[in-house]
C-alpha cells in the first residue's frame, strides 16, 4: 500500500519531491526535539493545489498526515507517531505585494521567520514574534505552535500576528479562516486554527501583521547580585506601568556559557542579569530607559548598561539569542523545557527547578523571558550516556509539575506535540478535553491529521484518532 | 408543552424568577435594535449550576435557547427566532478577587462593563473595552459580541481582554475555555467561544484581563475645514508610528447635534471633528501630544484643543458619548450601521455613503473609530412614519456592499446576529461557512443554542438548526 502511494505521489509531484530513501526517512523521522517517528515519504509541494491534492491521495490510502516546516519544534509536533506522510512546506515561500498602510502581507509558511522581517525593512516594518530559532524557523512553524519569542511581551504572541489563514482542511478542501479587518465576524476559526499544532488542518498561506519599527530602541543590560533582586525588578518594572518591548533573563551559569561563547560583555560577577529593552518615541525611550534604571538600583543592581549603538544592542542581543548555541559547548545534547508560572512565584520556583536539577545529577542552566513568566531552564547532557535521556524526563516531568502546582501552565510557546500530550489532564478537565476532542473532530473526521498529537488518547468517548479507547 | 417547561422552570428557579407575564415576554422580545422576537419565557438563573440545570430542561423540551444580558445588542443577537427560552444573565454579577499582580480578575457576565472599571479603579486597574453602550452593556454581552470601544484601536477587542471562560455548553455541560497564562497549551477555545454571539453555549463566568491606568493622559479636540483632511491626519498620525489611546471621528451633523445636546464646545465651524487621546508618562504624553498637533495642522486643521485636566477631558469624551443620546433628539428612532473599511478608502466610502443616504431621503450622520476604519453611519428616522424602516433597511444593505467593494467587512464590533445573517456568503465562500458550521455543530449536535443566529441557513449540506436547507 505504501508503494502504491508513493506511485500516485510521485505521478502527482515528480520524483523528485518525493522522497522516501532511507537517509531522507531518518532525518525526517525528528524534529529538534528527542522524540523520533515514522515516515512514509516526505513530500514537497509548490502550491496550495498540490497540498490538497496530497492530503487527497492520503486520504483514499487511509494515511496519516503530518505538516512540517523547518523541524525546529521541540515538542515532536512535526514527527509522525504512527507511519505517516510527511508534507513539508518549504518550498511554499513565497511573499506577496505588501500593504504599506494595512501593514500586512500574504506569505506562505515556508518563509523563514528572520527572512521575513529582513524582506519588510525597507518599508520600516517587521514581523513581531521572534523565537530563538528565528534564523531557521519557518512562518507555518511559528503559526503551528503560537509561537512567542522575547518581543512577545509586549506584542502578544503569534495569534496576535495573524490576520487570515487558507488552510486546506483534513478532508483536502480549501478555506481561509479570519480576515483582513481587526474583528472578522463569524467564528473565530482563525484564533483555533494558530497554535493547533497542525491538528486541524495545513496551513499553506497567511496574511501577517506587520508592525512598524520604532522610531527609536535602547537595550539595558543589567546585573544584579540574586535570581531574586533580578526578578524583584521585573515585577517592579511592571507593576510602574511600563510594559518593556522585551525583558529577558540569565542566570550565571547561562551567563557564563555565552559569555565564552560570544564574548559580548556580559558580568560574570552577577547571579543574574536582565536584558531589557525599551522602544518609542527619543523622548519616551530616554525616559523609560531613566526609570528602568532606578527600579534596578533600588533592587542593588550591580551594573546597568545602556546600548549606545546598534553595534553594540545587536552584540547585547547576541548573547541572549546564542544561548543554545552556547550550551553545545558544554555537552553534546540538550533539553530545553518551557513552561509558565505566575511572575509573583518566579524566584520560589526557580528555587524548586535548581533543586530537580542538583537531585538528578544534571547541569541546568536557565535563560527565559522574564516578563511573561515563561522559563526554559536547559539540561545540557550527553545523550550517548546510559541512562541519561530517561533522567532528563523524569526530572522534566517533576519541573513541570512544580510550574502547575504554582498556579502556572504546561507550556509557554514550544507547544504540547508528543512531548506533553499526556500531562494536558493536569490542567484540563474530562469536560475540556472533550470539547477541544469535538472541535479536533469536526474538523478532522478521519483523524488522519497530525494524529496522535496534543489531546490525550481518550479525550473522547468516540476516540477520532482511531485507536483504542 | 410550553406551560410543562415553564412549570418546571418555576420548580428549579422559583416563580419570580421565571417570567412569562404578556408584558415581560413583550419586553424581552427585543434588544436596542429593530428585530423582534418570539421569547416563551424568560428565566434569571443566579448561578452556573442554575445555568446548566435551565439547558439541560431546555434540551429535554427540545426548546431553542437564548443567552442575554442587559438586551444593549443592535444586531438582534439576543433574540430568539423561534420561540425559544430567554436566558438572562444579569443576576451573574459577582467580581472576584482582584489579582494585582497577574493583573486578572474572574467577573460574571452580568456585571456592567462601567460598574467594572469603577470598581477596579482603587487598584489602578481598568478593563480596556469601552463600547458606548458601556454605562449600561454587561461584560457577558461584550464577550459574545467580541465588542469594541474608542480605545481599541492601541488595545484590541474584547478577545484581547479575556483570558478564560467558563461555558455552559448546549447539552449542559460546565467546561473552562483559555487559562490564565499568555499561551494556553492545547485547541484555543476561548477565542472562537468570544464573538459567537451565544451560538456555542453560555458564558457563566469569564477571566478579565485588567490594564493599569496610564500615568498620563491628555485629550485633543481638533477641528477640520473637511472630511478629508481629518482622514489624512488619521493616516498620517499612525503612518507616524504613533498609535493613539483613541482616535474617533465626527462629521459635521454629528458635531451639531452633540453640541445642541451637551455643549461640550465642539467647534461648529468645522466639516470634521477628530477627538485623539494619547496615554503614557508625562514626557511621552507631551512628546506625542505635540507630534499629533503638528500634524493636523500640516492637514490645515482650523482648531486644535488640548484638555488641560480631568474635568475638561472628561466634557470632550462626555461629546463623543452622547453621540447616539444626541440623535433621539432628532427623531425617535436611529439605525447605527456598523462597517469595517480600509483606512486608505476612508474618504471615499464616506462619500459614496452620503450619496445613499441622500438618495433614500435620510437623514444620516457620522461618528466612527477612525483610527481603524470602523466607521458608525447614524440614521435617524421615525419608524411610525410607513415605509421609513423599509426605505432605512434597503440603504443599510447598500453602505454594507459599499464598504465590502471597498476590501472591507460586514461588521467591526456589533456582530451579525440576524441583521446581518444573510449577508455572510458576501465575505465567506461557501467552503468557509461549511467550516464554521462543523465548528457550530460540534458544540451543539442539536441546534438548540441560539439557533439560526450568525451563520446563515444551509452554511452546512445537514443543517444543524433543523430547519429546511
């Protein structure tokens, strides 16, 4: 059967965009996450028309389907749980006529993140949302998993970003969900559309939000003598009525690993050091910048430093920005963790985190985005090691648990995938899971979309993905 | 079957709180707009569980039901179709606990949208969503109409305030939509269940999203010689890289029955009236105060007014509030229209409005959120009059096509409800309407939650309102 789909695929897209040798199979097979899958044949179309006609043909071969976009996710999202047809989206790259007064554009999800603000400069525009893995994530990504970044606290994350989607359904037809006004009428589908992870649909064109550059940025780099004096000063930053554009977090050991890696001038005398940065108007941007750095000196900041020029923010934000890049250095593989605690439990369960990590026996090191209550600690390690990977979940599970307990979520912005499908119970009821399983459901009758992935076998009676209750 | 149901209402809620008296099924047959409807009985359950118990009655008489709050609607959405049970939700007006740091607070849906900014006041603390209904408009109706405000264009809709719902769903289930982190993990519900207008289920509770009072505030009142220079200021200011707290238009007629009604000493010289305000530190609020000034001057303004305390502030917005009190002096009744345009075909469709208006023999005024193309045509007319509604509706019908033509949308914040049910195929393809109404029926197999409201008859090949395709 496989073969035969194969056939009808390659009759359909040429041989070429077609791929099922075992060496393409094995690097297909994960994303940059630890979880590996089963693929078929991955498969790139170049048009809307092809993807449908794809999601076609799997549908009268009975098989799964997984979209993918540059395998940057961490949480297996991308990666076929049971044998499945991976279609990756990007060669969809294209970017239409841009809307100068709208402040919007057409892309397709291939387009790479970093690429797409760099297109929108000489407009003075850029497309907000701005995770870690900008230089190689793709736009389908970012909407796939509502991905954030550090410039999402005060821009909101990628639904915020996303006006109208044409997303071809799990049956193979072709629908835009939202719009090109601030309050589409109908369904939202759109909002239900980001951040599902592929479940619902492939997404193979959105209209993005562009927002204007500001007229002015300072960036302040910040060392403070405790985890605890560092987060004090976010809350109090926050709580005067500024909201940072970003307000980013290291802790020494993070700080110490970029610093030998970039060299960008990071205190390595500080127990933490926080980036913030501030945009607006010279006037505005003075004066947010003044106030940032009295809340820091009255929490017994130990150095504050203002970027004076862009040479000198890009070096700032390149530390920040290279922080995973970094940890190779230190151990051949790492786990990144993301989940959300409330700010006001910030410091107690960083407490807890370093504490899981020192019990387990693992190197941790944390970089987050202060503002949101969004942490990452980092497991560097070496996968190579008996045992290692098994402890890295089990301490992974346990830091989970500690952010919910706090009153906090399961994940920031990496998404559920694989990777946190069975904790969804933890902060969802029978009754939630249900009407997610419902709406899953009525898009995707067939469960053959992206299967297996962010609901919980069992969130309905009827279990869509076709698998035992 | 009716008398069975009201019986056994009356032995769940008690008789006074189960309303079937002639006058009181004729008081909720209607919201503020012009539809009418057939209501069997109105019930004011007091809590979540009262809620459910009412639905799951409702569903075993087979009866349509209607959420409702304080009934400020335009569109007919709270208005039951078929002779339906009207569920009023305004006895749901607890607030809960004020988290000031997460910035949050559970409320129920009856509680005034007015009466919570004032009582979040003490905190610093306001619910950014400020329709002009807000002294009366409940924040459950706000919810389901995804409403806006003068100060949604810097903040976003009501979708950008709510972070979590609970939702009696249409079989009677009690299910949370959204949570209380940036990014809920999992199918974002509490985006498609705001702006539903009460199709998916009813919202008992909701997690409102609370913004801190800015530290400065300052008004300008500027005067245009015509509509066209006011609209460029409006693109100019935002092309600027400004985006103002509010940014609300007035045309000329409009300025003068606002002035005849409260003399708020808006200029009656001028053509068009913009009414800005900016927010911010007192440095910034000064900056962007005189960068808006400059610019309307660049656009000839002829008068240009800054509110130097509270009390003046508070009389320039007391003119734009009035605005619709204003106009039942005219006449005794009104039509608001409520369409979405781009900002650069402003001027254009205001003027090819002003023609229909003309042609019908109307008499029409303006008063929009200019800053996001929202525009509010005002007709005032005297429905006793014959053929005045029939002649108001023909030319409604004309400024939607209007305003579509121009890349538009049907409506910004009123919602469709049955007004503007029919007109939906004008912005959806039928392939996108079948979508909505899978979504539709995955929450409500039976078709009993405010049926026949939004998606127009026969959006799906099975109909789930029941009735003939």
């Amino acid at each position: 059967m496989a073969m035969s789909l194969i056939a009808d695929l390659e009759r359909l897209l040429g041989s070429d965009r077609v791929r099922h040798h075992p060496l393409d199979l094995a690097v297909f097979a994960k994303d940059a996450g630890v979880v590996s899958g089963h693929v078929i044949a991955a498969v790139l179309p170049d048009t809307t028309q092809e993807v449908a006609a794809v999601v076609r043909l799997a549908n009268q071969y009975d098989t799964p389907i997984v979209p993918r976009g540059a395998g940057t996710g961490l949480a297996g999202g991308a990666v076929p749980v049971r044998p499945g047809l991976l279609v990756v989206l990007t060669r969809l790259a294209s970017i239409g006529e841009v809307d100068t007064v709208g402040r919007s554009v057409w892309v397709g999800p291939g387009v790479v993140n970093l690429d797409l603000s760099r297109k929108m400069k000489p407009y003075g525009l850029h497309f907000a949302p701005d995770p870690s893995s900008q230089q190689a994530c793709t736009i389908g990504g970012n909407v796939g998993t509502n991905a954030g970044g550090p410039h999402c606290l005060a821009d909101g994350t990628t639904v915020a970003h996303i006006y109208a989607a044409e997303l071809v359904t799990p049956t193979g037809e072709v629908v835009i969900v939202g719009g090109d006004a601030p309050d589409t009428p109908g369904l939202d589908l759109r909002a239900v559309v980001v951040g599902s992870e592929g479940t619902l649909g492939i997404v193979t064109r959105v209209l993005v939000r562009l927002m204007q550059d500001p007229p002015d940025v300072a960036t302040l780099l910040i060392g403070f003598p405790s985890v605890e004096s560092a987060a004090t000063t976010v809350s109090d930053v926050i709580a005067s009525g500024l909201i940072p554009a970003a307000l980013e977090m290291m802790d020494k050991r993070m700080v110490e690993a970029v610093e030998n890696f970039v060299h960008a001038g990071y205190p390595l005398d500080a127990e933490a050091v926080l980036l913030a940065e501030v945009t607006g108007t010279p006037a505005s941007v003075r004066s947010d910048t003044q106030r940032i750095s009295a809340i820091a000196q009255d929490n017994r900041a130990i150095d504050v430093r203002v970027a004076v020029d862009i040479d000198e923010r890009e070096l700032l934000w390149k530390g920040r920005k290279s922080a995973f890049g970094a940890v190779a250095q230190a151990a051949p593989d790492y786990y990144l963790h993301d989940t959300v605690v409330p700010r006001t439990r910030l410091v107690e369960v960083m407490e807890r985190i370093y504490e899981i990590a020192d019990r387990y026996g693992l190197t941790m090191m944390n970089v987050f985005h202060a503002g949101d209550g969004n942490l990452h600690p980092l497991v560097a390690f070496d996968a190579k090691e008996p045992g290692a990977l098994g402890r890295v979940q089990a301490a992974a599970r346990e830091m989970v648990l500690v952010s919910i307990e706090a009153g906090g979520s399961l994940s920031g912005e990496h998404g559920i995938g694989v990777e946190k499908r069975d904790l969804m119970p933890l902060v969802f009821s029978a009754a939630d899971l249900d009407a997610q399983a419902r709406i899953k459901e009525a898009f995707d009758p067939d469960g053959l979309m992206n299967p297996d992935k962010v609901l919980p076998k069992g969130s309905r009676c009827f279990d869509a993905s076709g698998g035992p209750l």
